[in-house]
C-alpha cells in the first residue's frame, strides 16, 4: 500500500500573492471594527476571500468594486484605503495573468 506524500516543492502564484493581500486588508478592518462598524466591509471581505471567489476571478473583481464602495461610505483609515489598492492591484494582475492564458492555480 503506497501512501500519498506531501510534496516538498512548492510553486508561489499569483493566487497566494493576492490571499496575502486579502488577509492583511481583513485584519486591518478587524483592528478598525473597535471603533467603527465594519460588519458589512468584514461581509463582504469573507466573501471575497471565499473558494468561490478563488475559482471566478471575476465573481472576486465584482465584490471587490463592493467592498471599494461600502470603504468609501465608512471612512476607513488610510491604512485601510492602502490595503485595498494594493488588492486591487494584485488582483487586476491576475485578472491580466488569466486574459493573457497563464494557468495562476
């Protein structure tokens, strides 16, 4: 009987590129949640960072124009703003990665 053997290389995409992001704009907008109601930006932040979302860049490029504009309307901090810009970046990359026919998973 042969057991499955976790591989001992990996290779870094795109993808973990923008996990990465996502994460420290969540943690960023937790920190905040102390002193501003930051549910619906945590809402909608979970689902961006959803396996869903993964599969359909496209799915994650529409709730992050969402995510943008609840941001907007709360006011967050200018650490706030930096994180979704540099999600966005990375995510629109990798929107291009896939347009140009780059397998990113």
């Amino acid at each position: 009987m042969t057991f499955y053997q976790e591989p001992t290389y990996y290779e870094k995409t795109i993808l973990s590129d923008l996990q990465g992001a996502w994460e420290v704009l969540r943690d960023q907008v937790i920190k905040e949640h102390a002193n501003k109601d930051c549910s619906r930006l945590l809402l909608h932040i979970n689902e961006a960072m959803s396996w869903e979302s993964v599969r359909n860049l496209n799915h994650m490029k529409n709730t992050f124009v969402l995510i943008q504009s609840i941001a907007q309307q709360l006011n967050v901090s200018d650490e706030i703003i930096e994180s979704i810009e540099e999600a966005r970046d990375i995510l629109y990359e990798a929107l291009t990665e896939v347009e140009h026919g780059k397998t990113i998973n």
